[in-house]
C-alpha cells in the first residue's frame, strides 16, 4: 500500500483554496486515456474528488466536471482517489489509515463508468431501471477486479459506435462484459484456432 502525506509536508506550502492534484487518468497507462480524477481543496476542511471524461483532449458531456466524494482530509480523498484509479487498497491516508467503505468506493467506481459513458445525471435517471442495473453491475465487476477499467471501457467504446439506439448499446455491451468476465471469447479473436 502507497502511504499518501499531506502537500505541505512535501513541498513546505499549505495548499491554497482551489489547489487541485491529479490522481489519473482511467484507464490507466492507455493511449486512449477517457476519465480524469482529480482531488480539489474546497475550503480548509473540505477535500473533493471529481471526474473529468475526454474524448481525446476534448471534454465529454455538458457536465464540466462531476463529483464523487467531499472528504474533510487532504490525504484521504488522495488516497480515495487513487484507490479508484489503480483499485481498492492501493493508498492509505498517513494520518487516518483510512480504508474506505464499499458503498464509497461503489458509489466512485460507478461515477467513473458512467463519466466514461458520456451519460449526465438526466440521462441516467431516464435509462430505465434495467439498464442503471446493468451499468451498476459492470461497476461492481471492475471494483471487485473481474474485469479491468480498460475493459469495460473499450468495450463500451465498440459498441457505441455500432449502436444508433443508447439502450440497445447498454444490451449490447452487458453481453460483451458478462463474456469477458466468463473469460470466454473476447471481441475480435479468431475462435476457429
């Protein structure tokens, strides 16, 4: 586990209102980088881990950045933000010790897919409830580390081209990510070998 300290005892300097540090990008060390997670000092007790989608260098959505969490702790919402990026237990808080909750870490995970996804909160709300459930159930998949974030992502990156209708990319998709949890065939691979 990374052990994450406080700004000041690195660089001397107490961040100022505004400061903001990069945890990364989603997926991770992929050329085709879609979710920037970052952590922001709102005030002195209030610490918010938002995400960024990109397509590219271009913004996705309306939403120019959305929340995840608001922590009262610099180093805790680093180290949640990190445990989002490279998976639960990657980083502690050096002065909490923090492990998060599952409904936390749930809750972040599935903000991230559904950035990547280029969803809003509205179109969310009107996807239909078997749709959020298989969204919800991809998320729980990459935080219990089934599938990865690269994964899912470009999975989803394949069907929506292909797909003219969102809800029958949703279908599509949950049939791409229940095979590569099964560890069957992935997408393009010759089976005929």
């Amino acid at each position: 586990m990374k052990e994450i300290r406080p700004a000041k005892e690195i660089i001397g300097v107490e961040p100022s209102v505004g400061y903001e540090w990069d945890a990364g990008w989603v997926p991770e060390a992929s050329a085709f980088r879609r979710v920037r997670i970052a952590v922001r000092k709102l005030n002195e007790k209030e610490w918010q881990i938002h995400a960024t989608g990109y397509r590219g260098a271009v913004r996705l959505g309306t939403d120019r950045e959305t929340p995840i969490l608001i922590l009262p702790c610099e180093t805790c919402a680093k180290a949640f933000a990190l445990d989002l990026v490279h998976g639960r237990g990657y980083s502690y808080c050096a002065e909490h010790g923090t492990v998060f909750d599952e409904t936390q870490l749930f809750d972040g995970t599935l903000v991230v897919l559904v950035v990547a996804m280029n969803l809003s909160y509205r179109n969310w709300i009107y996807l239909g409830e078997d749709a959020r459930n298989k969204v919800c159930w991809t998320a729980r998949l990459i935080l219990d580390g089934k599938i990865t974030w690269h994964d899912a992502i470009s999975a989803w990156e394949r069907v929506a081209q292909s797909c003219a209708e969102f809800r029958t990319a949703i279908d599509v998709w949950y049939v791409e990510i229940a095979r590569l949890r099964t560890g069957g065939e992935k997408h393009g691979e010759d089976t005929n070998s």
